[in-house]
C-alpha cells in the first residue's frame, strides 16, 4: 500500500515532459558515486576499497537503467558486480597480505596515479563530448531486454553457441592449469 | 521511457523499503536494549570458542576454481536473461538452443566434479 | 509493452555447411563427455578419435567444395556466417594441422608421461575455432572465434606440467594474447562506430559506396585490428611472444601453432582486409607493406643467431609470416591464392619440422639445441634426410614446395608493383636459407669427436614411434611432390579465392 501511494506521488513528477525525478535521481547516484569512488582511493584497507568499488559499479548500473538501457545495467551488475568484484575480493583472499592498512600502497604510486586519471579523464570526457555534445537520449525508446533477446535468437545464434563453446575451453583450461599432478 | 522507468521504480521503492525495515528494528534495537560491554561480550565470534590468530587468512590457490566457475556460470546468466525476457516467442528453437549451451557449459561442471575439483581440500 | 510479434522468425541455417565446424565441435564435447564418465580411458582412444574427427572433416570438405564452386558461395544465420572456396581450403588445412598434431601428441605423451585427453579436447575446441574465423562473416563471429581457437592454444602451451618453461610459455603468450585481443575488439568497436556494421559484407558495401569525410576513426580502426591479427600471426613488431613460447610449449603443440593458429589467423587477415576493407586498399596497404618488410628482414636476421633450433624455426615462422603477409599487401586475387598456396605448404613443412624436432627433443623435451643435431646424418640418416628435406623446402629451394610457395607471393608482389617489397623478400630468403644451411652443415658435415667423448652419447636420439613417422613421412613426400607437380595445390588456391555474400 505505502509502495503503491509513493508510486503514484512519484508519478506526477514523471509524467508530462518534465525529466525532473530522472534528474534527482541521477544527482543522488552521482554523488553516491563520486563520494564511494574517492573512499575507494583513499582507504587504506584493500578489502573496503573492492566494497567501495561496488557501490561506484552499482551506481553506474543505475545510470544506465535511467538512460533507458536495461539490459547494460543488468549486465552491469552480473558481471562487474557480481564477477569482476568477486574475483578481486577472491585475488584478495587467495594472495599474501595484509588485509589492514597498508601504508605503502599510498605513497609512491600516488601522483603518477593522479597522472593517469586525469589523462583518462580529459581523453575519455573529451572524445564523448565532441562526439556526441549535446545530443539527447532517445526517451520514447528505451533499449528493452527483449529487444537484445530478439536479436541474439535470430542474428547472433552463431555467436551465442560459440560462447558457450569458448567457455567450456576456458573452464577445462582453468582445471588443467590448477591440477596439482 | 516513462513506463520503463516506473517499472524499474518500483524495485527501487520495494529495495528502499527493504532496507528501511531492516534498518527500523536495528536501529530501534540498538537505542532500546541496555549496552554492558564486557571483553568477552565484544570478542569475535568464531563457533563458540576463543578466536585464534589474525583475522588474516589466505586461502588455498586451489579454490580459484570456484572463483572460476562462478564468473563462467555469471556469463551464462547474463546470456539466459534476454532468452528469458521472450521465452514464448523463440519457442522451441529457442528452447533448443539454450539446451545446448547451458549443456555444453554444465558438461565443463560434470568435468570438473568428475576430476575431483569440487573437494574441500 | 512488448510490441514484438509473437514469434521470431529463425534464421536459415545451413546444416550442411556447418558439419566440418559440428564435427569438431561435437568430437570435442563428446570426448570430453566420456572422459568424465569412464575414469580409465584406454590410451589410444583420445588421440585416435581425433584424427577419425580430423579425416571425417576432410571427407566433409569435398562435397562441400564441389556444392561451392557449382553454386556459388553462400551465407547463411543471418549473414554471421558464410561458406565459400577460402574457409573450405583453410578448414581442410585446419584438418590436416588437427591430424597431425594428434599423430605427434600421442607419442609425446607417452613419452614424457603426461595425462592427456585436455590436450585433444583443447585441440579439436581450438580447431573449432580457427573454422569459426575461416567462415566468419561478422566481426563479432570473427572475434569469438579467435577468442576460441587462442584461449585453447594458452592452455595446450601450459600442458606440460613439470617444465617450467612450459608455464612461463603459457604465461607469457597469454598476457599478451589478452593484449592483442583487447587492440582486436577495439579496433572492431572504431570500425563499427565508423561504419555502422558489424556484418562484412555491409562494412565492404558501406566503404565501397560511401565517402567519408572524417576517416580519422575508420583508419584507427584499420590500425588496430592489424595490431590485433599481427600478434596473432607474429608479425614483427609484435612477434615478441613467438620465440619464448614455441622454445617452451610441448612440441606437437608448437606444431599446431605454426601451422593451424597461423592458418586461422591468415584466413581472417585476408577476409577482413584484402576482402572487406578492400575498397580501402590504398589506405592499409602501406601499413601491410610496412609490417610485412619488417616481419621477413626481422624473422630471417634473428634466426641467424639463435642456438636452440626450436628458436630457430619460431624466427623462421615469423619470416614466413613475413611472406605471407607479401601476398596480402597485394590485394588481388592473385595474392589471395599464393597466401592460400603459402599456408598449404607451410602447414606440410612446419607439421614435419615440428614432428622431427618432437623425435630429436627425447624424453624431457629439452634437447634442442643444435647441439642435440650434430651428425645426426650419420647416425639416423632417414630422419635427417627427412629434416634436410624439410629445411630446404622452409628455404625456398627449387624442386620443393617451399619454392612453390615463395615464388607465388613474390609474384603477386611485383604483378602489384610492389618491386621494393618483392626484392626485400627475396633477400631475406636468402638469409633465411643460411639459416638452415647452418642446420644442415650441423646435420651433415659436423660429425663431432662421435666416438671420444662420453656427451655425444647422451645425444642419442631415440626410433621415432608410428606417429611422428607418419607425420615426417607424408610431409616430405607431399612437399617433394608439390615441388614437382605444384599444380594441383596452386590450382586449388586459385578457385579458393574468398567471396562476400551480404546477409
């Protein structure tokens, strides 16, 4: 009932032309995001940065669903969320080390990596500014899960039994390089 | 992209009450019960018995299989979602063909059940 | 809110133009299958089921040679695969590669007691794949199937689980295959964003109908996708990989590398540039021109001064991409045929090589060194005959396919007024040729102190079993035969020339 009464109060800001729920709630996961991203850098703690790094992934899975591209989102969290950060948090457990505080990871390496993200930054920003600028994201069509669904089951059968193919070769070739004998 | 949005708000609403409620009865937990800590009362809890060591533990390298499968399996999900957006609609090619790939891919499981990966070592 | 019809129309598939590819595929899962259900194969089983998928995948290749050059090429799923002359002659060299390596496997697993149903597994998944590129028609097709034949490849090098070398070889050719896949994708992506497709066949008639104002993104996209094949086929400056890991990798493995991975990657090379991008040629061509003068200089001097053979022939591989990469710079359907005849004689030469090094490597699979080939004429005289033979046909000498070959790219080359680039090839022939010359007089002329010192017995090599026998028997004889008699091999390369089909 309550979930119903907000829906319908959410609606009203929805409805007509005005993006403005969009726009609050793309503010909100941008802050959310900017903030997790610098804890994320900024922790001393390697298991807490792979957690942060969540929370930044989470956000952009969050984007994506309110520009209209569902299945990217979905997929975001699947894989980077759901895959990649496993497999850090897993690299984490698996190797040597301190899980605390570490000190030296925060020295050296920090202007050089200040360095390389500004350079990604202004190379990334500017490459989609001057490619698309202004241009604005189709709302009438938003990119459905069905949609891809469609094309994978008519274009892309061939690259889909490949992946499992491709997949099953990668398995074997994980337990073949782990067998201890 | 309205109705796509409201679809998705509703997630959101439900997930924001999820973690309203849970947060709600911790919070009101926490404010409400006495708070007498004691050393043993704060220690960790491992099983029942005094925790050993570092809370630092490596892991065998063996069960990067694990971490492995997960990410091959996580793949297949993402794979399986638009199939099942429209399941009707591809029909039986559809069901065929999923057939085949989560098979090829469960064989890879079978083999590594059959070589003995999946133990506790 | 879905508005979509209630079915999707299916693609037409082509059944029977998929059956090289289902074989290989299907003998992989099945091999795999029944090694998980009976704990104990029989040893022979593994090794003997691939070369019966091997053969059955050239069976398969003749009628559908015939259906091709009667009908015409075709494409089929929607324009994500096409069948035509080019991906059944690559496949049949794919099958013979499968065949061979798995002759050799089966003796050196023996030998060097390694447990080994993956190794065949893997072979037939990479075999599966390098015919997924042959016959892609999108490069998204492509990329998968490079993503298959490369990943089974890493693992094959890593097989041989107490030499270090072989880990390290895995290691080392897998960072940088991730490396060259990542520039492959991204060069995919810029093509895509330049042109809006994905399918070949809509990228070609989009190039060859549009004017593009800006090309800065096409020609990044052109770049990097030869970055991307370049490592695949060890093209200088990105063959860094190829000595270390043909060194350390198992030998029959080394075998499928030279021949079968080097195939594939020819196979998409020309399919993408000289066919897609081909209206484009003028653009590329002097990148090729570039790569390929640097691929046969660089490939031919290094070789001189390497030690170990297994080096050696990794060098010399290069250079032979080198050559091929002479056929492709020249855009035509001449050079599309020598590049084919190129990789049907270097499939026979670099099988028998490999499967000769294989025999003289002994248990451990560490003689290598030219060492381990000193007056081996007189005491083995039929291998060293074989290899000599072999050696001369890699040289390029007249009356072996090796000329056959050679003479083929150069040709194209100048017909394409190449002439700089054809004279630079013809020179590093000829300094390729000292190289083997320098195998040869180590074979021949260098019997070294046999009788008075006690290392020369441990040099011995030991009676080559069945398999390599067979592998270094049919080599020589096709390669001598094709010195003869190239026409068969020529004629077939000429009717194999790759056609688009849109989709």
């Amino acid at each position: 009932m309550i979930a119903m009464a907000a829906l319908q109060g959410f609606d009203s800001l929805m409805s007509g032309d005005t993006v403005v729920a969009q726009n609050i709630a793309f503010g909100i996961l941008a802050v959310v995001m900017i903030v997790a991203a610098l804890r994320m850098v900024t922790t001393g703690n390697v298991v807490h940065a792979a957690l942060y790094l969540v929370i930044v992934l989470a956000g952009v899975a969050g984007i994506f669903i309110l520009l209209g591209a569902e299945f990217v989102g979905v997929t975001q969290v699947l894989v980077y969320i759901g895959a990649i950060v496993v497999l850090f948090l897993f690299g984490i457990m698996l190797t040597r080390g301190a899980l605390g505080e570490d000190e030296e990871a925060d020295t050296e390496k920090r202007r050089m990596a200040v360095l390389v993200g500004v350079l990604v930054l202004v190379v990334t920003g500017g490459a989609v500014l001057d490619s698309f600028g202004d241009a604005a994201v189709n709302r009438a069509a938003p990119s459905l899960t069905a949609e891809i669904g469609d094309t994978i089951f008519s274009q892309y059968i061939v690259p889909f039994e490949a992946v499992s193919v491709l997949l099953l070769a990668a398995l074997i070739g994980a337990i073949v390089v782990a067998r201890k004998d | 992209m309205s109705e796509f949005l409201r679809s998705w708000l509703v997630l959101v609403v439900f997930g924001g009450l999820a973690v309203a409620v849970v947060g709600t009865f911790l919070g009101l937990g926490s404010l409400l019960r006495p708070q007498r800590a004691t050393e043993q009362k704060v220690m960790n809890y491992e099983s029942g018995v005094d925790p050993q060591g570092d809370r630092w533990s490596q892991s065998n390298i063996r069960y990067y299989v694990f971490a492995l499968m997960f990410v091959l399996f996580d793949v297949e999900v993402v794979f399986i979602f638009p199939w099942a957006a429209r399941l009707e609609a591809y029909g039986m090619f559809g069901l065929v063909e999923m057939a085949i790939f989560i098979f090829i891919l469960a064989l890879g499981l079978f083999y590594a059940w059959r070589k003995r990966l999946l133990r506790w070592i | 809110m879905f508005a979509q019809a209630e079915t999707v129309a299916t693609p037409e598939v082509l059944w029977w133009a998929l059956v090289p590819l289902l074989v290989l595929a299907g003998a992989a899962v099945l091999l795999l299958t029944v090694a998980s259900l009976v704990r104990r194969l029989p040893e022979w089983l593994p090794a003997a089921w691939t070369i019966v998928a091997g053969l059955a995948v050239l069976v398969s290749v003749v009628p559908l040679w015939n259906e091709v050059q009667d009908d015409g090429a075709r494409s089929f799923l929607a324009g994500a695969v096409g069948i035509d002359g080019s991906t059944l002659f690559v496949t049949a060299l794919l099958a013979v590669a499968v065949v061979a390596t798995a002759l050799l496997s089966r003796a050196y697993l023996t030998r060097e007691d390694l447990p080994g149903v993956e190794l065949y597994v893997l072979l037939l998944l990479s075999a599966a794949g390098g015919v997924v590129m042959a016959s892609a028609n999108d490069l998204i097709v492509l990329f998968l199937g490079l993503e298959l034949l490369s990943i089974a490849v890493y693992v094959m090098a890593a097989l041989h689980l107490r030499r270090i070398q072989s880990q390290e070889a895995a290691l080392k050719y897998f960072v940088l295959g991730a490396f060259a896949s990542a520039f492959l994708l991204y060069g995919i992506a810029l093509v895509y964003g330049a042109t809006g497709a994905t399918g070949l066949a809509r990228i070609a008639g989009y190039l060859s109908t549009t004017i593009l104002l800006e090309d800065g993104m096409l020609m990044a996209g052109f770049g990097l996708l030869l970055v991307g094949l370049g490592f695949k086929v060890a093209a200088v400056p990105f063959h860094a990989w190829a000595p270390d890991v043909y060194q350390g990798a198992p030998t029959p493995v080394v075998a499928w590398m030279a021949a079968g991975v080097k195939a594939a990657g020819f196979a998409a090379l020309l399919r993408v540039f000289v066919l897609t991008f081909g209206s484009w040629s003028g653009e590329w061509q002097p990148a090729v021109w570039g790569l390929a003068i640097l691929t046969v200089l660089g490939g031919s001097v290094v070789a001189v001064v390497q030690t170990d053979v297994k080096r050696m022939l990794a060098y010399s591989s290069i250079a032979h991409a080198g050559f091929l990469l002479v056929g492709v710079q020249a855009a035509s359907d001449r050079g599309t045929a020598a590049v084919l005849t190129y990789l049907g004689v270097y499939t026979l030469l670099a099988c028998g090589s490999f499967a000769v090094v294989t025999v003289v490597g002994g248990a451990g699979d560490d003689r290598h060194g030219i060492d381990a080939y000193r007056g081996l004429g007189a005491r083995r005289p039929w291998l060293a005959g074989a290899f000599a033979v072999l050696l001369l046909g890699q040289a390029g000498v007249p009356f072996t396919a090796g000329f056959v070959a050679k003479f083929g790219v150069i040709a194209a080359a100048t017909e394409g007024h190449s002439y700089a680039l054809a004279g630079i090839a013809m020179v590093s022939a000829a300094v390729a040729a000292f190289v083997y010359l320098r195998i040869l007089v180590a074979l021949y002329m260098e019997d070294r102190h046999l009788e008075d010192d006690d290392e020369a017995g441990a040099v011995e090599v030991d009676p080559a079993p069945w398999g390599p026998r067979i592998v270094i028997t049919v080599s020589v004889a096709l390669v001598l035969v094709l010195g003869v008699v190239p026409g068969p091999l020529v004629d077939l390369a000429k009717d194999a020339v790759p056609v688009l089909v849109g989709g």
